[in-house]
C-alpha cells in the first residue's frame, strides 16, 4: 500500500444492528487530497465517516491508515494515527470558552514537523481571536464551526474529515469556510468532506464519490461527474 494514502477502506459493510447500511464501500484519500462524498440523505454517508473513524465497527471489510490495519480500532487511536473529524453542529464543548476548546485538543505534530499553533489558528479565523474569553454555547454558528475546524487542527491531522462541514451557515460564512479548506490542501492536510453545496465542491474537489444505497455508485474527477448527467440527475438531484 503507498505512502501516499493516508486513509484506506476496502469492502466495508456496516450494520445497525439488524440493518445492513454499508455494501462493499472502497474510499481512500491521498496525502493532501480534497475528496469530497456526495449522495441524497440517508444514502450512507455519515455511516461511512463513522466507521472510517472506529465509531462503528464494519462486519466486513478493512480501514487503513497510513498503511496500518485500524479495522474497528477504538476511535482515539484512529485519531492519535493523524485523523480528526469535525462532526455535523461542530460538536464543541458549550460550557467551555473558546480558548478552553482550542487548547485542549492542541497535540504537536507526529513526524514532529512544524504544524498548526495556537496563534496559526487564530490567523486563519481571526473572529475566534475577538471571543477567546466567550463561551460556546453563546457564539454563532459560523463562529462555532470556525471553533470547531480550529480544534481539529489543533489535533495537527494529516487527515480533516468534515461532515456537514457548511450546513446552515450564512453564504458569506459559507464561502470562508470553503476558502479555508483551500487553504487546508495548500498546507498539505488531506480533507474528505460531506455537504450539499455540489457546485463549490465541484470545483475545489480533486474527486468526487457518489454514494447510493450503500454502495459507491461513482468515483472520479468533479469534470467527469458533470458531464455524468444520469449519475448527477439520479443520485445527487442536480
């Protein structure tokens, strides 16, 4: 398996209890690559996320990352192995202030390189920068999700996995969260990302996965799915 492939998944199915939701996926994503995972709600694709990151264990089916087997490995080694997850809401702590939520997920770097600081973080949202001392359960919604992204990469991930990553945010917050991602491949930390803007993944996508029933029903280049009419009309409505 290369170096170059920091998460790995092959032949995963995945059940709650007696529902067989995953049938067979395969998805991986390279060092620095944006992938982004589509499909209409209920398709499987938070039930993906959830067992690349060992919060469900597949019954069948495999999950490396950086090469070592993390099959159904409990989710804080998954996370030690360089991969963070920002969950649709954020997930962040309310009663705990901005700052509070930065620095306790701030871990240096495991090939011991330089990666992202404190101060980094808050010159890539210089918002959180104005409530540090704010809790928060009182910020925004983008400001939430900025704390939230920001926290991960506190984690110094080779890998942000980000669901929902824009849903319900105002356009203008929307368009800094997807200047950030750019930003996030140019530092060379790999994103999968879920969410329904198709026409921004479209273009900031190296590859698009189209998911339909559990099953992967595409895998490609964001040019080749466009001009795929009955894949974008059938399974993404568009």
């Amino acid at each position: 398996m290369s170096g170059f492939v920091t998460i790995e998944a092959k032949g995963i199915h995945a059940y709650y209890d007696t529902s067989h939701v995953l049938h067979g996926i395969d998805l991986s994503v390279g060092r620095g690559e944006i992938v982004s995972l589509m499909g209409r709600n209920g398709m499987g694709k938070t039930t993906t996320l959830r067992t690349l990151l060992g919060l469900i264990r597949p019954r069948q089916g495999t999950v490396h990352v950086h090469g070592k087997d993390m099959t159904g490995a409990p989710t804080h080694l998954v996370a030690q192995a360089g991969i963070a997850m920002v969950p649709e809401g954020g997930g962040i702590f309310p009663r705990l202030t901005v700052h509070e939520n930065l620095v306790m997920a701030a871990r240096p770097r495991r090939d011991q390189k330089t990666g992202w600081t404190f101060e980094q973080i808050l010159e890539l949202f210089p918002r959180l920068n104005e409530r540090l001392r704010n809790m928060g359960a009182n910020l925004s919604g983008g400001e939430r999700q900025m704390l939230a992204i920001g926290r991960a990469l506190m984690t110094n991930p080779d890998l942000l996995v980000l669901d929902e990553a824009t849903e319900g945010l105002a356009p203008l917050i929307r368009q800094e969260m997807w200047a950030t991602i750019r930003r996030l491949r140019s530092s060379g930390v790999a994103v999968l990302v879920v969410d329904k803007d198709i026409e921004t993944l479209a273009t900031l996508a190296d590859r698009c996965v189209v998911i339909a029933k559990g099953r992967i029903v595409y895998s490609g280049t964001p040019a080749a799915l466009a001009a795929d009419r009955e894949v974008m009309l059938r399974h993404l409505g568009v």
